[in-house]
C-alpha cells in the first residue's frame, strides 16, 4: 500500500446530518489511531440547513465537495519533470534528457506556466537540418549558452548579453578576403590568427572566439575592449567549436508552443485514453488548477494507476454512493441500514448494526479503540444521532443510542433538548426554499430486483407549513421522475411533534402501492401516515416486501 496515498470516507449523495458528522468523525478517529492525516472527509452533496448549522455550532469545516471518485490524472504515477526555461540551448536540454531519462522537456516560465515543450527529435532535426550562417543571432543567443556549449570563457564584454544578428564567420580567408565580406555585429571563429581577429575587432563583430591552446594576445584584448567587441577563449578547435556553436542556441526557437496537448490533475482516465489513443505522442504535460505545470504523464504512467481508497459511511447502497465508486478501492463501509446492492473484489471491514444512527457505531468505534472524541467531534456525534433518532422519538432508535447522545453531549457541553429543538428549528425554515431544494436535501433510490424507486424525507417542527410544502413538491416530482428514471417516487414530510408523516406519491401504481403497505387511502396522491417517522425501518421494509410479493 502507497503510505502517502490518500484514503478519502465519505457518505451517501443528498448528505443528511449523520453522513456529514459520521464521516468527519470516523476520520478523525482513523487518523488518531494510525497517528497521520491520512483520512479524509468528504461530501457527495450539498449541506443542508440543519447540517450546517450543527457545523458552524461546533466550528468545524464542511468536507470538500466530490462528485465522482473515478480515477484521475492525479492518481496516476506523474513524472515530476522540472520545467526548463526557454532560454536555456540545446545542448543543455540534451544533457537533461539524458540524465533523466526522458524524450521530452517541459519549458515555463517563472511561474511555472507552460510556454512549450522540446522533445529529442526537435533537437535531432535542430542538428541535421540545414540553415544559413544568420541562425544564431535569429535564435537570439545568450553568450552564457555558448559559454556552456563550447566550454569556453569570457576575456572582455558582457557575458549576459546575447548575440541577435549578424553572421557566423569562421576566419580562415586572408584579411583582404575577410574584410569583403565581414560586416559588423557578425559572429567570428578563429584560431591564433593574431590579424584575423584584430580584422574582426575593427569591423565590428559582436563576439570573438578564440579557438586553441594559445592565448590572445593583450593588446588584442585591449582593441577589443575599446570596440566593446565580447571575445571568448576555448579550447576546443576551430571545427569542433563551429560544429558546436548551433548546439547553444536556446530551446525556444525549436520548442513546440502552439496547440499543446496537456491534462489536468482532475481530468478523468477515462477521457484522458481517448486523447492518448488518437496522437501519436509521448508525453504529455500536466497543469494544476491554476494552470501550473506540475509534471509529465505518459501511456506508461496509466499502468501503474492507484485507484481512490474510499471507506463508506452512512449507506451500502451503490444507487446513493457517490459517482464512479466502481473504480474505486473500498477498504470498510461503517452503517446502520439494510444491506445493500455494493460488490467489492476483495474482503473489506463492514461493520453494519441495527442501530438509529451510524455515528452511534462510530462513537463505539472510539470507544474500543480508547480514544475520547473532542468536544467539536463528541458535538458531531450526538448531533447525528439526534438527527437520526429524532431525539429519540424514531422506532430506530435504541437505548444504546440515547445512552451515547448523552454521553457526548457532556463531553460537548450541551443540553440535549434544547440542542436538539434549536437544531430541528434550524432544519425546519422550508418556506422559503425551491421544491428541488426540499427534494434533494435527503433522498435516496432504492432497488428490488428489476423495479427502482426513490425516496425523499424532511422533518420539520412547523407543521403548519406542510400544505404549501405539498402543493410546491407534487408538480415537481411529476416532472423529475422522468429524469431520475425511476418506477415511483416517494417523498415524507415528517412531523416531529406529531410524530406522523405525509406521504406524496408519483409514478403509475405508487399511490396504490403505498396504500397496501400502510393501511391508509391516499387524497389527491398524498397519505397520512400516523406514526410513520422512520423511512428506514418504517417506509422502506413495508414497500420492498411489497415490491418482492409482486
């Protein structure tokens, strides 16, 4: 296992306040027993209203928002190829490419935003293709890459300048010969032809190189200077320094710039194959978020890919897990619920208790481990359970799970009821909210055999508001069950005080199928349910026996 891989818990889509604080919890838990921070929190929906006050009650952040946990181009092996600078030759980034081992050099600027790429054939074809004695000063040249190319050294003039015109004259004619066809700014090679390069000086070249074991003379150097002319000493020989003085024109001139094919850190596996498969190139560079270039990936970095390590919290059901959970790693699902439709390829830790709440498992869990959650996380985890239990009003809920709300909401210095009414108030604030925000703030799809259904569930202290809540949701509902592409469609507007639920049914046969399973006859599509709080163990089990009967 990769140490610093990440493992990420995480809940069920339309996140209720148990799946939030669960999975918050559970990987403070996690990261306490192994000592790191490796667990990490996360959320497949938004937060809602009861939620988020519980959060900002106990000052703790929202996990980061994911949709989908499919692999991506940051789960794959990236090469961490450093960036070169545009200026740097040719000969330099061939050296890199053989110390690294690599065919292709990214170029960035100094904030490391991508200018281009060089790649071993653009430096072959640098090198064997023909171009006339102007392409060193067209190249504009820094002196320091010549330096570094011919290994030579600056006896006068600015050693950061750069060489922008002129030709590449190598001195082997006579001074008269010279003289006909050196113009000034040319770049000169010779040996120790003392008049050929005082030629040179006097028509102005930009730079002289001296090639060879003997030394310029000093009054050379002294008309030279006088004529700002940079003269160079190398050891190398005339052919040797002609042949390399190409090798030190800088990258940008044969970098490819335009129309570059890059990925970023979130882009799907998926998607990045297709590209791969249709251009015929190596590597490809890798941006951050803020389009900095972070690495290389290639075809042969997808073959070492790391699925995302996901514990799920709260469900086991792959219709409300979060997107692309098919290729991910599970290693545990934590839950209180029935079980559910999720296959793993190999054995993982599934703890699933018939309890009201699965932050009551997860306060368990640090109980057995030894640990005493924090007060942020002991408020976490009482919240959830009353949430889950309705303070514990819910045909759920057991004397374990009230015995542990109590227990930690003395560690979090609360009260428990007037925390739980401050809490179910925060949640119930409905009427100004859209039908689609009411819809998903908790829903799930369920599964029996080939017929599907969804299932929806506020729970609210102002009762008073539920008809207009009704008329708000039924025209909506008609129209989203077509794109949830569901049989029927269910949703409970739960009364906490009255301890009863209204049931609005959609979809052919759902009003009759609801009517069977709890006794009651529906007005205009909606029953009342007394007594009926619980969708879990009260809606749930009575309409997939149903389903299983038909």
């Amino acid at each position: 296992m990769n140490c610093k891989q990440k493992t990420y818990v995480i809940g069920h889509k339309n996140p209720d306040t148990d799946s939030i604080c669960s999975a918050i919890s559970y990987a403070f838990l996690k990261n306490q027993i192994e000592k790191n921070d490796r667990y990490i929190p996360l959320r497949c929906g938004h937060v809602n209203q009861e939620t988020a006050y519980v959060l900002d009650y106990f000052g703790v952040k929202a996990p980061e928002y994911i949709t989908d946990v499919s692999p991506q181009v940051q789960d794959a092996e990236i090469r961490r190829l450093h960036g070169i600078s545009e200026d740097i030759s040719l000969n330099t980034a061939f050296r890199l490419m053989k110390e690294q081992e690599c065919v292709t050099l990214p170029v960035v600027d100094h904030e490391q935003h991508l200018r281009g790429v060089i790649t071993i054939n653009d430096i072959a074809e640098s090198n064997m293709d023909m171009y006339d004695n102007r392409i060193v000063g067209n190249a504009r040249t820094p002196i320091k890459n010549i330096l570094s190319t011919i290994d030579g050294k600056v006896l006068c003039g600015n050693s950061h300048a750069f060489i922008t015109k002129g030709k590449v004259i190598i001195a082997a004619s006579s001074e008269e010969v010279m003289n006909d066809f050196l113009l000034e700014d040319d770049l000169v090679i010779t040996a120790d032809r003392t008049r050929a390069q005082i030629c040179a000086i006097k028509n102005k070249a930009s730079c002289l190189i001296v090639c060879g074991p003997n030394k310029i003379r000093k009054s050379t150097l002294e008309l030279a200077e006088k004529n700002e002319v940079i003269v160079i000493e190398t050891a190398h020989d005339t052919y040797t320094t002609a042949r390399l003085i190409n090798h030190s024109m800088p990258v940008r001139r044969f970098m490819s710039s335009k129309d570059l094919v890059t990925f970023k850190l979130t882009d799907s596996i998926e998607s990045v194959h297709e590209v791969m498969a249709k251009l015929r190139i190596r590597d490809f560079p890798v941006l951050n978020e803020n389009d900095e270039y972070v690495g290389m990936i290639s075809r042969r970095n997808l073959l070492g890919l790391h699925k995302k390590e996901i514990i799920m919290v709260d469900h086991n059901e792959l219709s409300q897990a979060v997107d692309g959970i098919d290729d991910a790693e599970i290693l545990e699902i934590i839950d209180h619920h029935r079980l559910g439709t999720i296959e793993t390829t190999s054995p993982v830790y599934f703890r699933c208790q018939p309890l009201g709440c699965t932050s009551t498992i997860v306060y368990q869990l640090f109980k057995e481990n030894g640990i005493e959650p924090v007060k942020s996380i002991a408020g976490l985890l009482c919240s959830a359970i009353l949430s889950d239990t309705l303070m514990f009003r819910s045909p759920t809920c057991t004397a374990y799970d009230e015995k542990a709300a109590r227990e930690l909401a003395d560690i979090a210095g609360i009260e428990v009821e007037s925390f739980a009414k401050a809490m179910f108030n925060a949640g119930s604030d409905l009427k100004n909210k859209s039908a689609e925000d009411i819809f998903f703030q908790d829903f799930k799809k369920f599964n029996v055999g080939d017929i599907s259904f969804g299932a929806g569930q506020i729970t609210s202290m102002n009762e008073e508001d539920f008809p207009d809540i009704i008329a708000k949701l039924k025209p909506f509902m008609d129209k989203e069950r077509a794109e949830l592409r569901v049989d029927g469609l269910y949703f409970l507007i739960t009364g906490i005080l009255s301890e009863s639920s209204y049931i609005i049914c959609c979809g052919d046969g759902a009003c009759e199928l609801a009517e069977e399973a709890f006794h009651v006859k529906a007005n205009d599509g909606v029953l009342h349910a007394e007594g009926v709080v619980s969708r879990k163990k009260q809606f749930i089990p009575p309409m997939v026996r149903l389903l299983q009967q038909k």
